[in-house]
C-alpha cells in the first residue's frame, strides 16, 4: 500500500487546494494515510479527466461501499478505476466527415468550369459529323457510284485532316500552360506559330493529295468509275486542306485561352454556309459531285479566313511576334509528331479491325461498323470532357498550381467514369433495339447481339482512358503517350486481331481485342497518371 499511494503521488501534476497536506500523509501511520488518501484520489481523477478525454475515470470509492476481492484478498480501499472510452463527440466527428465526401461527390468547385468548356466543345465537335451527314443525303439523291465515290474520297481526306490534330492538341497544351502563367506574348507567339506551321503542312498535303489521288484510290479499293468520280472529288477538295489546317491550328490556340464558343460559332457557320453552297452547286447549277466539292473547299476557305483574322487580332493584342521562330516551331513539330504516332497508332488499330472483319464475313463487317460508328458518335461526349480536363489542367500547371491540377484531374475522371458508365447501361438495354435502327438483316443483327456485350463493357474503361488521355495531353506528357499507344496497338490488339482471323473467333474476338486494348491504354496511362511524373510546373512542359 505504501509503493502504491507513492505511485499515484508521483502521477499528480498539479493538485487541489489541500493536496500539500497530503503528500505528506505517504510517511504517516496507516491508519492516517488512510484517510488522507481521500482527496488525493479525488485530486488525481480530475487531473486524469483533464488530461486523457478519451478516457473516463470512475469516481473513488464511497465510505462504507464493500471492495470486491483481489488475489490478496479484500481489498482496502479502491483509489481510482479507469475504463476504456472513446470521445463524446466520435459519433458526431464521423458523420460530419461522411456527410463531407458525399458532398464532395455531389459537386465540386471545379464542375462549372467543366460545364463551360465542355458544352461548346461538344457542338464543335458534333458539327462535324453532322454536315458529314447532310453532305451524305445532298449526293445520295445524285446516284449511288457518286455516293461510292464521296465514301471513299471523304474517308481519305478524314484520315489525313484526322492525322494533323496535334495542330489542335499540341497548340492548345503550349497555350494553356503559358495562359495560365500569365504570358500572354508568348502564347500568341505560339499561336503565330503554329499558323505558319499548318499553312506549310497543308500546302505540302495538299499538293500531295491532288497529285497521288489515282493511286489512293486504287489502294483504298477503288475500281471503274467509282474510282475515278472518288479521285476527281479529292483533286478538287485538296484545295481546302491548307484551310482545314488554319482551323485546327487556330482551334488550339482558341482552347488554350479557355475561348471555345468562338470556334462554335465559327465551325456551325462554316457548315451552315457548307450546305447552302452545296445545294445550290449540285441541284442549282447542276455540278453534281463537283458541286459538292467545291461548296466544301470555298466554305473551308472562308472558315480559314475568319480564324486567321481571330487568331492574328488576339495575337495582336497580346503583343506577340507574327515571325517564323525555328525555335518555336520546332518544339510544336516535335510535339506534334509524339501525337502524330498516338493517332497514328489508333488510327491502324481500327484499320485493321476492318480488314480482319471484311476477311471474316460481311456479316460481321456490318455489325462492326454498326457498332463502331455508334462509338464514335458516343466518343463526343467523352472527348468533350478531355477537352475541359486538356484546358484546366494545362492552365493549373502553369500557374503552378499541381494540387489544383490533380483535383481538377480527379474530378473529370469521375464526370467520365459516370458518363461512360450511362453509356454503357444505355448500351445494353437497347441490345436488341439500337442495331435495327440500321439494318433488317438477320445475319448482321446476330452478329451484332454477339458483341453488344463487349460493345458495352468498353464504354466505361474507354471512358477513364478518354480522360486521362486528355489530361496528360494537357500537362504535355505527349511523348509518353504516343509509345504507350503505339505498344497497346502494335503488342496487344492487333495480334489479337490476327488470331481471330486465323482461330476462326470471328467479330467477337475482334471486340474482345478492342476491350484489351482500351484495357492495356488504361493500365498504361492510369500508371503515368498516379505516378504523378506529369505534374511539371511552369510555363514549359
């Protein structure tokens, strides 16, 4: 007893009025230590309760309350007992911080900014596809080879003007990050730059087109007549390249500064202006599929014009060189040619989807093609909101602002994993519905339900990998991403592809190609992404 009322002496820190008196009760008789032990206890409870609130202290033992037993027998007086506790306000503390995270999940301040950005890219982006359509239905009505022949010629010249996106994309991560750190001169420098550089790459394509236009023709499958009208047509619209190439150049720019309703604006008027001239060439003139390509390259050319006058008065206004720079477009080239091999090497997985396919069996060539373009119109959606996350991350990092970058980051990859898992539902529950809508033939519906599944398993996968390749796009990162799609193509789907031709898989060997190779993207960028290699800050990637 005398050790133990030493301890609990010695635990005190600070005591009650009268706990001098008691520290010396330890060298009294036992009798009187007894008793004075009375308020040291009530004294070292309150020191342990101020101390330890997770803990809490039961009170001293009465006068007269009986002491249970212990080894030694009865036990003469019980000092203090401690019992095991949490804090009063754990309960409270917990749900607010889940109440928190929901409320992060619902929104989050960077949503708005999402909003803005994505909605007009999304209508740019639509715009396209949607004149492709009406310039479709205006040469339909001529006959069906110069409907043949507009399929192969437009699918040349998409091919080429879809390879220069890194105008766009290249364009608008320089801009951002210098946007977003304030230099406003050197990105309209880079805008000036990258103006020379789509001029010189368009006058170059387009001599090229007009001059091998026979020959691509005959590689691409074109025969007879249909081959003839599909060369003539590219001749006459190679003219417009160097135009489409100001378009995209000035586009990359335009995002840069976080401006995308003008390139709205501007592409719906051009396509409007598109079909008026169209009409009026074709059924009003009488120029038939000449008409249609002529109307295309004079609405190119004044689209060019208006984002020539955009890009040079904000260039103008930012005080930046109009000037070749060797510098400059050196490192727009060099970019470039990184993205240059990411379409690329995309652009040959899809080739060879269709040719493994049109070897397989037209029946499932069409379901592919069913499938597929309905990937491409839902891909809209998902590029949209690249674009955004291209944008704000582009213009965080140069503001030097890498935690600001990464939440923006995490929160567009939630918008697309939601969006592509929409999608992918929506996919599924319109199996046997969506494919009708484009064909009533048996063997190609059967083919189609085959793969529907895997069709819709893609879409949030896709999704994740739509935007984390906008992101790093953003940040610059472009020459990981061009090896890390060359080797998800040239090592994982087209082999697959190829064993589904030669172990008689057919299309649902195919798609389970396209689900690994948007799988292997994934895996690739999202190991880049978590890494966090791309956050570098500053006005330069």
């Amino acid at each position: 007893m005398h050790e133990r009322a030493e301890r609990l002496q010695l635990g005190v820190a600070a005591h009650p009025p009268g706990a001098l008196r008691d520290r010396g009760a330890a060298r009294q008789p036992h009798g009187a230590r007894h008793r004075a032990q009375r308020p040291l206890v009530a004294g070292l409870v309150g020191v342990r309760a101020r101390r330890r609130h997770a803990r809490l202290t039961a009170p001293a033992r009465r006068e007269g309350e009986r002491e249970g037993e212990t080894e030694r027998g009865a036990a003469p007086h019980r000092p203090h007992r401690i019992v095991g506790g949490v804090p009063a306000d754990h309960a409270a503390t917990a749900l607010r911080r889940a109440r928190d995270r929901w409320a992060a999940v619902r929104s989050s301040p960077y949503d708005r900014q999402i909003v803005v950005l994505a909605l007009p890219a999304l209508g740019a982006l639509a715009a396209e596809p949607l004149y492709l359509l009406a310039d479709t239905a205006i040469v339909g009505h001529l006959g069906t080879p110069q409907l043949a022949a507009l399929a192969l010629a437009a699918g040349v010249l998409g091919s080429v003007v879809s390879l220069c996106n890194f105008l766009t994309y290249g364009t608008t991560a320089q801009v951002a990050r210098l946007h977003g750190a304030g230099e406003h001169a050197r990105a309209g420098e880079i805008a000036a730059q990258a103006l020379w550089l789509a001029i010189g790459l368009g006058l170059v394509l387009g001599i090229a087109c007009a001059a091998l236009a026979g020959p691509i023709m005959s590689v691409v499958g074109g025969h007879g007549h249909v081959a003839a009208l599909a060369a003539r047509y590219v001749r006459l619209s190679a003219m417009g390249i160097p135009f489409a190439l100001i378009a995209l150049a000035a586009q990359g720019y335009l995002r840069g500064i976080g401006d995308l309703r003008t390139p709205l604006i501007v592409v719906l008027a051009a396509n409007v202006l598109n079909i008026a001239l169209e009409l009026v060439l074709v059924y009003g003139v009488h120029e038939g599929l000449d008409g249609s390509a002529l109307g295309t390259v004079i609405a190119q050319a004044a689209m060019g014009a208006a984002f020539t006058w955009l890009l040079l008065r904000r260039a103008v206004r930012a005080h930046g060189s109009f000037a070749p720079r060797a510098a400059l477009l050196a490192r727009l080239a060099r970019m470039g040619s990184h993205i240059l091999v990411r379409t690329g090497s995309l652009l040959l997985s899809f080739i060879v989807a269709g040719a493994v396919l049109a070897r397989i069996g037209a029946d499932s060539l069409g379901a592919h093609q069913i499938a597929f373009q309905t990937f491409i119109f839902l891909a809209l959606v998902l590029d949209a909101i690249a674009i955004a996350g291209q944008v704000l991350v582009g213009r965080m990092l140069g503001a030097g602002d890498a935690e600001g970058a990464m939440a923006a980051a995490r929160r567009m990859c939630g918008w697309s994993l939601a969006a592509g898992a929409v999608m992918g539902l929506a996919l599924l529950a319109t199996r046997s519905i969506l494919p009708r809508a484009f064909t009533d033939d048996p063997d190609v519906l059967a083919r189609a339900r085959e793969l529907w599944p895997l069709f819709a398993l893609m879409q949030p996968v896709g999704a994740l990998v739509f935007a984390l390749d906008g992101i790093l796009l953003g940040a610059g990162d472009t020459r990981y991403l061009a090896w890390a799609m060359a080797a998800s193509s040239l090592l994982v789907f087209i082999p697959i592809a190829l064993l589904a031709l030669h172990l008689h898989w057919g299309v649902i060997g195919v798609w389970w190609g396209m689900n690994a190779l948007m799988a292997a993207r994934l895996l690739t960028i999202g190991v880049r992404f978590r890494g966090r290699r791309w956050l570098v800050l500053g006005a330069a990637a």
